[in-house]
C-alpha cells in the first residue's frame, strides 16, 4: 500500500527517476562501504561455468532429419 496522501503515480514516478538518475546504485555502494569498513561483508565471488545442452528434438531441430546448418562460430571444446 501506498503511504497516506501519496498516489501511486508518484512512487512510480520517483522509483522511475532515482533509478535513471544513478541515486539507487549510490545508496548501495554508501550501504556496501560502511559494511565492508565495518567488517561486515565477506567479499567471495563465485562463478557458474555449468553448460546445459538439450536435445535436438527440444531445440527445435526439422523433422525429417534436414542437415544442420553449419555456423562460422567456433566448435566448443
């Protein structure tokens, strides 16, 4: 719910701005450094490297068995 006497227009309206304007980002990174000066956050940063390949049949392959189109990008290893 909206506070008292505010519309909703006026919160999307504000919420549009301080996102465009940076003023979100701002607050975060104030919010970041006075936790990390005070110990409070644990930099670790964990990367996901996982491939998922489907079946043809789900990956929208022809019936019929037509010939792969053959692209220019590099195979993966």
């Amino acid at each position: 719910m909206c506070p008292s006497g505010t519309g909703g227009h006026t919160l999307h309206t504000r919420f549009r701005r301080w996102t465009l304007d940076g003023t979100f980002e701002r607050m975060l990174q104030a919010a970041q450094a006075r936790a990390d000066a005070a110990g409070d956050i644990e930099w670790l940063v964990s990367v996901d490297s996982t491939v998922v390949r489907t079946h043809q049949h789900a990956a929208g392959a022809r019936k019929g068995g037509s010939a792969a189109q053959h692209s220019d990008a590099p195979e993966a290893d």
